[in-house]
C-alpha cells in the first residue's frame, strides 16, 4: 500500500532558502501568529515545530489570494503523504498547490515520523513508537488558523494510502476540526468510530489494487504486513458512524462506480468511488512512470480535481 512515487527526501529538516521564510516559533515550539496588521506570506515555505517530543516538519503553501483575503476566509485542506513518502513528494505527486492556486485554498503537507503515519493498526514505525499524530495534526490545524485567514469551518483532510488511513482516523477522533476527508486508498484501521459530529466522506479507491486490496487482507505488492480492513467493511464502519440511510445510490459510468449516501449526521454526505483496473498510485499521479512497488497511475479520474470538486461543495456549516 505504500506511496513511493519520487520518494523526495526532506533534506535539513525541510528548509529551502530559496523559498518564503518559514514561520518563526515561540518557547513552545508553535509556529507564531503573526500580528494582524501584517501582510501574508504566500507561496511554499517549509516549517517544524515541537511536538511531543518529535520535531515534526510540514510544507506549506498559501495561495495569492491570501494576500487581500478577509480573515477566516480561505478552506485549508491537509493532505498526508503515503507509507515512505514526504510532503515534497505528495506535493509534487498530487499537484495540489496548483488547484490551490486556481482555487484560493491553502494547503498543508504534513510529514509523518519515519515517513509512516499512526493510523491505528498501520503503519510501520508511527504505530510501533505510538506517536501522537492525531494530536499532531490539529496542533498544526491551530497554529495555522492563529496565522493565516483560514476558515475554520472549512477545515479538510485527504491522503493516499496510509495518508488515506490516517485522514479516517483524525475524520473519527476529531469530527470537532473538520467538514470533511477525502481518503484515497485507505481503509479505516482503528477499532471503533466514534465521531462526535457528522463529517462528509469521498473514499476513492481502485478495484486493482495490489497494495492495499479493496476487499482487504494482505496485498501481493504490500511491504505493511497489516490485513487491511476491506472497504466495504470500512464504509460501513464509518456510515453506521455517521447514521446514514441505509439505502444507497449506486451509479456507473465508464470506469467509475459511485456510491452516495445523503441525508446522515449532521447534514454530512458519503460519497465512495471505485475506479475498474485501477492499481494502488495516486489516481490522475503526474508522475505516470511504472513502479514495482505500486503500479502504475490510472489516469481515468485525476483524484486531486475529483477531491477539491468534492470538499468545494460541502456546505459551511
């Protein structure tokens, strides 16, 4: 299930001189609110701050709409790279900083400890060293919103793979921080589900997936050594969570096999695509190039346009 593709290492703890200077940080290891009055700094900057115990380093970037936005304005997605990957390279990979761009979101690429996420049951060094990344992730969520015009209504999370699982299990432990994830070949890997409020769903998955099986176990091309919960088990898991209608629509067209559930908690909707002969890479990857350990790229859905389409119109609430 790993996401290697580019595998870019993040070299000097993510610090690029050539970029925006990265947020200063006060005795707690929080990056600093900068005072009101000041300009924003758009672009990709690299940044860290402490937190429990781990130096924990993230890429940023802030769209130019940034600059003349009314404060608490703009959506912040956070995307989480897979299993071996880095926020560069989800970047890169995903090229969500040039919809971000277009659209006027921000957008954070987070790093996980040993390039692995705590998920729950997956993966690798992040769960055998029980790291926090749950806390982690909405540290950054509030230290972001302390120095950037961020909506906090409109706070999203999406990944691939372990990424994707991670992004289940913050939707499941931190309803309160977000309207929405959008995980892409991931399961949910934690035991129990227990939202305090309603959060919206896009799971993308493909129905060829050697890493990480769609109907769950261990794939021929995984290096996890997790069973993975099938998706089926997972949406179910996470609709019985969210009190959806137990009645489904269900729609083909080509490739892609969507199925939504509306009317669940809150106001909140589920959406889960199967994409026919999709492998395990990020669907729409602009790295197209084949990898032994993933495949290679379906390029019949590109998944970060087909994600922000999505978590755009989720309703303010």
């Amino acid at each position: 299930m790993l996401a290697v593709l580019g595998l870019v290492a993040l070299a000097g703890a993510c610090r690029d001189r050539s970029e925006p200077a990265a947020p200063s940080t006060n005795p707690s290891g929080l990056a600093t609110p900068a005072p009101s009055a000041a300009p924003v700094a758009t672009g990709t900057s690299h940044a860290s701050f402490d937190h429990d115990g781990l130096e924990r380093t993230y890429r940023l970037f802030v769209p130019p709409q940034a600059a003349s936005a009314r404060p608490a304005s703009l959506p912040l997605v956070v995307a989480l790279h897979g299993g071996l990957g880095t926020g560069d390279q989800f970047a890169e990979t995903s090229t969500f900083e040039d919809v971000a761009k277009r659209e006027g979101f921000v957008v954070v690429f987070p790093d996980g400890v040993d390039r692995t996420w705590n998920g729950g049951r997956c993966c690798g060094q992040a769960v055998t060293k029980r790291v926090d990344d749950t806390g982690f992730l909405a540290t950054l969520i509030e230290s972001l919103s302390g120095s950037l015009p961020i909506d906090r209504t409109r706070v999203f999370v999406t990944g691939h793979s372990n990424g994707a699982i991670m992004a289940f299990r913050f939707g499941c432990e931190r309803a309160d921080m977000v309207a929405a994830i959008a995980p892409v070949a991931g399961s949910v890997e934690i035991a129990e589900c227990r939202p305090s409020r309603g959060v919206s769903l896009l799971a993308i998955h493909g129905d060829a997936d050697q890493n990480h099986p769609i109907g769950g176990g261990n794939g021929t091309r995984s290096v996890a050594g997790v069973p993975f919960a099938s998706m089926d088990d997972s949406l179910r898991a996470w609709t019985r969570a969210m009190t959806c209608p137990a009645n489904p629509s269900r729609t083909t067209s080509g490739p892609l096999t969507t199925t939504d559930w509306k009317g669940c908690r809150d106001g909140a909707a589920a959406r889960y695509i199967v994409i026919a002969g999709a492998d395990h890479p990020w669907p729409g990857s602009a790295d197209r190039r084949a990898s032994q350990l993933q495949g290679i790229p379906s390029q019949a859905l590109n998944a970060t346009e087909v994600v922000w389409a999505f978590l755009r119109d989720i309703p303010t609430r």
